[in-house]
C-alpha cells in the first residue's frame, strides 16, 4: 500500500489531483480543511487535504480497504462525481471505461439469464425424460397437439414424480388412458323379430361399398344369416354396379332406393334378419346431398344402426370436419378402413371419444377376408409404446 497527500482549494480539485498522480485506483482515506497564507488572519486560503492510498494490487486492495472503510467507497463516488472537471483526456477514459463496464454487465446478466434456462430445461428433461418420451411418441403417431398437451397436463396434475420417472408405470397409465377414452361396440347384432338395419355413411372413397361387401359376406356367407343389400347411392351407376357384382356372387337380394318411400316399404318388407345400406358416394362437401339422403334414411322411421366410416390415412382436422358434417346422421359407431395403408392411428385416436363406438377396422381391398371387430388393444399395438420402455 502507498500513502500520500494532496492539497488543493477544493476537495474535487485535491482528488483529481491524486488521481493524475496515481490513477483512478486510489482511495480516499483521510480529509482535513485548512487554511494557509494571509496576513493577520486576513486574505488566507481554504484548502482541502486529503490522504490517499493505493495498493499494488488494486483489486485486492479494493476489497480489504471497503471492509477497513467504509467512507472509501463514497469517497470512490465522489471522485466519480468530480469527473466533470477533470482533465479532458482522463475525463474520456473515465466515460468509455463506464460504458465499457454497462455493456459488459449486459451481456453477463443475458449470459445468467441463458443458463439458468438451459439449467431449467435441464431439470424438467433429467425429472420426466419418459413423459417427454411417451409426448414425442404420441407427435410422432400424429396425434393431435391438443390431445398431447392435455395429456401432459393431466399426467403432471395426477402422475407422483416417481410414477412418471417409471416408463413402465407410464405405459401403463397410458395404455389405461386411451382403455378409457374410446369405446368399442362388438360385431353388429341380429335383429331379433324385425331386422337390423346398418347404414354405412361417410366421404366417397373411404370404401363404404367394399365394406359392406365384406359384412354382407360375413353375415350372409360365412354365417349363412338371412341378409339384404340396399344402396342409396343411385348418383354413380358405376357404384351401383359394383355392389350389384358383389350380391350376385353372393347370393344375396339386392335393392336400389330413390325415395324415402321406396327406402320405408323396402324395410317394412323384408324377410331379413339383417339389411345392409350403402350411402351416395357424394364428397362430405356436398351437404345438399347429405341432407337428402338423410331425408330418405328419415322416412324408415326405425332405429338405424348407422357407422360413419372414416380411412385411418385421414389427417386430424379432415377427420374433425368430416365427424362433424356427418353428425346429422346421428351414427353412434365409427368403422376405420385402410389400417393397412398407415402405421400412425393418432389422429383418429385424438377425436374419438366413448359415445362413437369403434365396431370394424378393414385392413385391405379383399372380401371379405379384410375386416376384422374393433379392438383396443389393435390400436395401443400399433402405437409402439414398447419404444419408451426401450431406452
Ligand atoms: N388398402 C385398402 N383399400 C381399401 C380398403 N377398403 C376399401 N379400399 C379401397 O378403396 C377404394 C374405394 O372403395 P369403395 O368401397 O368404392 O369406397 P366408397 O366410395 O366409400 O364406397 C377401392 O379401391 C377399395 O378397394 C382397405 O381396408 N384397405
Ligand atoms: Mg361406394
């Protein structure tokens, strides 16, 4: 540590003084006003002396002389303020020092700001790396991203951390999740008296006709029940045809309706235990056609047993408009069709819910071998949760 004296008429000026001797590292550690000069008490100076000291160390000497005194730092202020009336060079390295410091304060408080969210996201990564798994799973099965983050939240409001650090206890409450949230309805039952009527609705090409083949020949075929085949999709002759090969071959009646009325007697009429209906192969755009269709499906005045059928190939918001443009037929069960040509049933799974029971998943063009009774547990299989467990 050096120690040294300064005199000057002001105090600012006595510590700008030290401070062209010494630097800007010096401390202010005494002060005394005096005066000197004059004659018979008359014409004397005020003047200010100041003891200062410097360490070698500046830093350490910073510290040590705070703890000492605590008028230093003040002192240090002081000369700050006094910076005004420093020389003009002193005075420039004094202000681009400052800025220098402000600027390197910013970056350091962004530089805190950035590792306290990498150490966050770090946390929730290293706290719930299977929860984080299973979401990015679901995305990749593409369910919807409203399913996902409710999911999430539920799990995080119900799951104990230790429950959800245990990929197998996650699979499990997922695997319970999705038992929950759909419904299937078994295969179609045999009217008992008078027959039951099942009406496939749903957009062209999702292979309403095919399917129906498929059941007609089940039923019909393979389980020899008295069955009948109708079809309201009179727009397209080629349509027609195409049901019309299948019922030949099969053996089976075959009827095509225009009218409510014609729709009313052909029900009332029959022998069946079980009457199968094809829809108009009209886009689910066309909603004229859907209501006069629904018209003709009216006039039965009978509980139909009505499947929208939807292709698992269907993406989320399709899927979404297309449930809700075929509401108005008021079906309670959904067949899925094409399963064979996607791996990812997310976006079917995100919309279901338990009043729509899953009742048929096809899974090719050949009849009447492709289709097989809803099952849960075909979806959750086709999810590929055992990745979670995998590590
Ligand atoms: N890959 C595959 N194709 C199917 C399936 N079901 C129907 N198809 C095909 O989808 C196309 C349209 O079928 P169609 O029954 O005419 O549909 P519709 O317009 O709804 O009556 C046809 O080429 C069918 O062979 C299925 O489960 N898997
Ligand atoms: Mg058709």
């Amino acid at each position: 540590m050096i120690y040294k004296t300064f005199k000057a008429p002001t105090y600012k000026e006595a510590v700008l003084n030290a401070k062209m001797e010494m630097g800007s590292n010096v401390y202010i550690i005494g002060r005394k006003e005096a005066k000197e000069g004059g004659f018979l008490g008359l014409f004397a100076r005020n003047f200010t002396q100041i003891t200062v000291a410097k360490s070698e160390d500046s830093i350490k000497g910073l510290q040590q002389k705070k703890e000492i005194n605590p008028g230093a730092l003040q002192a240090d202020r002081a000369l700050q303020a006094g910076a005004s009336i420093r020389g003009k060079s002193t005075f420039q390295s004094e202000q681009s020092k400052i800025v220098e410091e402000s600027a390197l304060l910013k970056e350091l408080n962004e530089i805190k700001t950035r590792l306290k969210e990498i150490a966050d996201l770090k946390d929730r990564d290293t706290e719930k790396p299977y929860l984080e798994k299973l979401l990015t799973i679901l995305n990749e099965n593409d369910f919807s991203v409203e399913y996902i983050e409710q999911l999430k939240s539920k799990f995080e409001g119900e799951l104990t951390l230790k429950e959800v650090q245990d990929p197998a206890v996650l699979e499990e409450r997922f695997k319970g999740y999705i038992r929950e949230s759909i419904e299937t309805s078994g295969p179609i039952q045999i009217g008992k008296g008078k027959p039951s009527v099942v009406v496939l609705v749903g957009p062209t090409g999702v292979g309403k006709t095919t399917t129906i083949a498929k059941l007609a020949a089940t039923y019909g075929v393979l389980q020899k029940r008295k069955v009948e085949l109708l079809t309201i999709d009179s727009y397209r002759i080629a349509a027609v045809e195409q049901l019309d090969k299948y019922a030949q071959l099969m053996q089976i009646p075959f009827i095509v309706i225009n009218s409510r009325e014609e729709f009313k007697n052909a029900i009332l009429n029959s022998k069946s235990e079980i009457i199968f209906v094809d829809t108009a192969g009209r886009s689910q755009k066309n909603n004229l056609g859907l209501a006069e269709m629904r018209n003709i499906l009216d006039g039965a005045k009978i509980n139909l047993d009505i499947h929208l059928v939807l292709s698992a190939t269907t993406k989320y918001r399709d899927a979404l408009d297309i449930m809700n443009r075929f509401n108005q037929f008021m079906y309670n069960k959904v067949i899925i069709t094409k399963m064979d040509e996607t791996n990812t049933i997310g976006s079917l799974l995100s919309i279901m819910n338990r009043d729509k029971k899953l009742s048929y998943f096809t899974t090719g063009q050949g009849v009447p071998d492709d289709i097989e009774i809803a099952e849960k547990e075909k979806l959750l299989d086709m999810i590929m949760l055992e990745e979670l467990c995998a590590g």
